[in-house]
C-alpha cells in the first residue's frame, strides 16, 4: 500500500470513530490529528484554545491540491448551521470582494452586485478557442464572439451583462442535470471536462465515503438521487486568489443525519471558477467536542485540481498556490468560529 494510500484509510477510519460517543469521539479526533495529520501536541493546545491549526496534506498528482483545518468553536451545532444558512453574510471573509446567493431557478438579478474586473474585460475580448485567460465553455466563448461589438461605448456593461448570464446558465444547466452538465472548459488547446475533474477530486476523498457514504453519492448522483435531511443553497463568489480575482459559483449541502441529528457535515462542491480551478471540494465536518466546557469541532478537508504551472518558476508558483489554498481554509474556520460565536 502506498504513502498515500496509507493516509487515506487511517483517515476515512478516524473520521468513521467520529460517530461515537462524544467522550470517545474526542479521543478519535485527537488520534484523527495526531497519527493523520501529524499535527503535534503544542497544535493539539492551539485547537483546543480556540485557535485555528492547518496544514497542507499531500495530493494525489501535481494538478491536486489538498489541505487540512480545525478548530475548537464555544456554541452549539445548530447555531453554526442555522447562521451558514445565510451564505452571502456568514461566508464573506478578508479575501472575499462579491458574494451572493441564487435562487432556485437562478435570475440576472442574483447577480446585482457582481462587477467583471479589467482583467477579465481584457481577456473575453481577446478570447478565442483553445486561447484564453479566461475559463469558459464552448456554447459561452460562441456567445462573446457573436453577441460583443468591442467597439461599442456601453461594451463593458454589455460584457458584464453577458457574464451574468453565462454564470446564470452554468447554474441552471447544473440543477437540471448535475455533476454532467458541468463545463467543459475550452481556455487551453485541449478541452478539459470539469465533470470528469471532479470525479477526480471525489475518487481522492475516501473519508467522505466512510464518514458518509449517502452524502457522497448525492454529491455525484444530484439532482437524480434525493438524501434525507440535506439542505442545498447555491451562491456566488468574486475572491482575491492571487493575481486575478476569481469568480466562481458554489453548491452548498447541509447534511443532518435523520437516523443521528448529532452527526452534521457540510460539503461544498465548485460548480465553476473562471481563473486556476478545475475542479473544487470542501468537506467539513461537525464534531462533538467534550463537556466542559462542550461546543464542536470544525474539521475541514479540502481538495482541489488547479491548473498546474510550468516552466522555470513551475516549483515556486505551486508553493505560493499551496500556501493560497491553506490560507483560504485558514480564513474560513476564522470566520466560521466568529460568527457562530458572536
């Protein structure tokens, strides 16, 4: 069995221990962290301090990138699931420059307060098949080149307009068929399936399938296999993530477990990402923390696919996306932790 292999199934086991007892499920979690993860005792106190640990876990191949989060927060389940209900409030943080939610069909007007960035104006007109700085489909890149007159004095609200409604159209082909009415990206000379990169990102999770099973075949299977107790919320985001802001559009599921309300998990599956992501999936799950003084755990893996670079500074730049990756969970259990405490 490989390294990582052997990593996996310690975790997708850890993360089975959590379903016990609340006394015995806090000695799972350490043991999660400590054999696992390889955090050390001194992070073992930061965590239960309330303050957030993370670190990078190692990816399947270069394009994959992973990383670990937790943190101790003083409240009660409920309150944190009740305020992530509110996405566009509770998941604003430092990084984030728009963010809003969908309706159910999504509207143009769910998408009010997004801007497109000079950047990304720049890149749509330049577009062409199998060149462009931006990640779009074939129907999308069809539409900019036959609907935009660049020429014209309004050309940047016409190309804002556009934007929404493409943003609108990734949704609704997503509610209508899933994981395989995902994009199939044409920026680079050869087409690339997001759907078939998720699966990727899903085949790498084997955690989620140990910790639940039914919530991991509705992340592959939606809309056609329905889950008892899941919520779903789609929302939006414009995110600092290097260079080029990010815009890039989220399935939210919030999982309470009809047979054991104690078990809670939320996963959050990128949809689309118009710069670096290929594919995207944060799991979190809520973890019974021991009395006194009580509250939860929040323990965070995330995984992504990402364009990887190449050339003479390829080494470089991966770190600096590795530490981006780790921040932004860092930045997401702060935020969490303060707003379910306040």
């Amino acid at each position: 069995m490989s390294e990582t292999s052997t990593r996996h199934a310690i975790l997708a086991a850890a993360l089975m221990a959590m379903t016990l007892p609340a006394a015995a499920e806090d000695t799972a979690v350490r043991t999660f962290l400590r054999r696992t993860i390889g955090l050390t005792d001194a992070q073992l106190a930061d965590i239960e301090s309330g303050h957030v640990v993370t670190r990078p876990l190692q990816g399947a191949d270069k394009p994959e990138m992973a990383a670990f989060g937790a943190v101790r927060v003083a409240a009660k389940k409920d309150v944190y699931l009740e305020r992530l209900r509110d996405v566009a409030v509770f998941r604003k943080g430092p990084s984030t420059i728009q963010i809003g939610r969908f309706h159910t069909p999504p509207v143009i007007a769910d998408l009010d307060s997004l801007t497109l960035e000079d950047g990304d104006f720049d890149a749509a007109r330049k577009c062409k098949p199998g060149d462009c700085d931006l990640k779009l489909s074939r129907s999308a890149l069809d539409r900019i080149q036959k609907e935009m007159d660049w020429k014209a004095p309004d050309a940047r609200a016409r190309a804002t307009q556009l934007t929404k409604q493409m943003l609108v159209e990734y949704v609704s082909a997503y509610l209508r068929g899933g994981t395989t009415e995902m994009a199939t990206y044409v920026d680079n000379a050869s087409p690339l399936e997001t759907s078939a990169e998720f699966r990727k990102v899903l085949a790498a999770s084997p955690y989620l399938v140990e910790y639940a099973p039914a919530l991991k075949r509705y992340l592959e299977e939606y809309p056609t296999g329905p889950l008892a107790g899941v919520e779903n919320v789609f929302y939006w985001t414009k995110d600092k993530f290097g260079p080029k802001p990010t815009m890039a559009i989220y399935h939210l599921t919030i999982w309470r477990d009809p047979a054991d309300p104690t078990r809670a998990a939320v996963a959050s599956k990128q949809i689309y990402a118009s710069h670096y992501f290929q594919a995207g999936l944060d799991l979190t799950a809520l973890v019974d923390a021991p009395a006194p003084p009580g509250g939860f755990y929040l323990v965070d893996l995330y995984r992504a696919r990402i364009d990887p670079p190449t050339g003479m500074l390829s080494g470089v730049l991966l770190g600096k996306i590795r530490g981006g990756i780790e921040q932004g969970v860092a930045e997401g259990l702060r935020t969490a932790k303060q707003r379910t405490e306040q």
